[in-house]
C-alpha cells in the first residue's frame, strides 16, 4: 500500500482526479447502501397488509429508482474519470522511466539489453497504470461500501459489527501467508521473461546484418 501512496504523491498533478473519483466512490458507496434499507422499509410497509399507505410505498420506489439511476450515471462518471487518470499517469511514469534511463551510465546499457528494458517498461508502467485505472472503479468502492456498512450495523448492534471487522484482519493475513510463493514464481518469472525478450529484442534489432551475410542457418543454430 505504501507504494501505491508514493506513486500517487509522485503524480501530484493528478490530484484534482484523485479528489473527484474520491467524492463520487463515496456517494455511490452510500447511495449503494441506501437502497436496500429503503427497500426494507418498503416491505415493512407491504407486509402490513391492507393498512399500508400505498403513497408511501410509491415514494419509496420513486426514490429507489431515482437512486439506482444516478448511481448509474455517477458510477460511469467516475469510471470515465478512472479511464483518464490511468491514460495521464502512464504519460506520466513512461517520461519518468525515461528521465531516468537518460542519466544512467554507459556502463549501465553495456551490461543490460534492451529488450529486457522495454519488457521491465511495459510490465511496470502499464501494468501500474491499468491497476490505477481499476483502483478507483472497483477496490475504493468496495473500500468505502464496507466501512459504510460496518457503520451501519453498529448502529444495530456493535457486536456484530466487531465480529465482521475481525474478519478483514484474518483475510488479509492469510491472503499474504498464501501469496508469499506465488510472489517467489513472479519474480523468477519476470526475470527469466526479462531475458527472453531481451535476447528476442536483440535478434530483431540484428535481422537486417544477419540477412545481408546470408547467415540465417547459423544464427538458428546459435
């Protein structure tokens, strides 16, 4: 977590998107959790038979759609919003990564290919950035519906509301327990494809010099 926080202090000038995607999550997170309590007072009301006020009823699924549409309409404004951030911060990061390839050494590029450079690019910026763009359309959402819900039952009953935080804690402990060998694979993935595509980069680089020596059978035998 403490690295997305960095990635985000280091693209300050995306924080007027950070602050819209922010407000909008939080009011289709609360719109998320008014409707079923509206919904619940509907059937309170119908479950009382012939003494329910239809009126109140009425309102009550004017208001439920009145909720759903601009949760609609809200949701897909902050995706946009998600949409465009995620474009703008990998502009951002890509002249960043550049920046900073300019001011390495020779000696650097004398050990490194090419290839492996443009794979750690595409896998660390854009694969960043089409995180960012899920972040705020999926993860803040659900951030935000489960504090709001938790508020929400302990109202009725803080007990409860205990015992569903605890769980949070338990989840995430054992998603790390289990994640610590798939992290182990990755990285050993990533460098091992960090080679290949390196060497592949190389050999494409170099088709033209070894079809004008006529030197195919070799190189595939290299």
């Amino acid at each position: 977590m403490k690295y997305i926080v960095r990635i985000l202090a280091s693209a300050r000038e995306l924080r007027g998107y950070y602050l819209a995607i922010g407000f909008f999550t939080i009011l289709v997170s609360l719109m998320t959790l008014i409707i079923p309590i509206l919904s619940g007072q509907a059937i309170d009301e119908i479950s009382k038979g012939t003494s329910a006020s239809l009126s109140y009823v009425l309102w009550i699924a004017a208001g439920l759609f009145l909720l759903d549409v601009a949760s609609t309409f809200i949701n897909n404004i902050s995706g946009y919003l998600g949409d465009q951030m995620g474009a703008k911060l990998n502009e951002i990061l890509s002249e960043r990564y550049y920046q900073h390839l300019l001011k390495l050494p020779q000696s650097f590029f004398d050990k490194e290919l090419s290839g492996a450079l443009i794979n750690r690019l595409n896998r660390s910026v854009l694969q960043l950035a089409n995180f960012m763009n899920m972040f705020p359309n999926s993860f803040l959402q659900f951030i935000f519906s489960t504090v709001f819900a938790l508020v929400a039952v302990a109202v009725y009953s803080w007990q409860v509301a205990v015992l569903l935080f605890a769980l949070y804690p338990i989840y995430i402990w054992m998603t790390v327990r289990t994640s610590t060998t798939w992290q182990d694979y990755q990285k050993d993935k990533n460098e091992n494809y960090d080679i290949a595509s390196g060497r592949f980069a190389e050999a494409i680089a170099q088709i033209k010099v070894i079809k004008s020596f006529v030197q195919e059978k070799r190189e595939l035998k290299f």
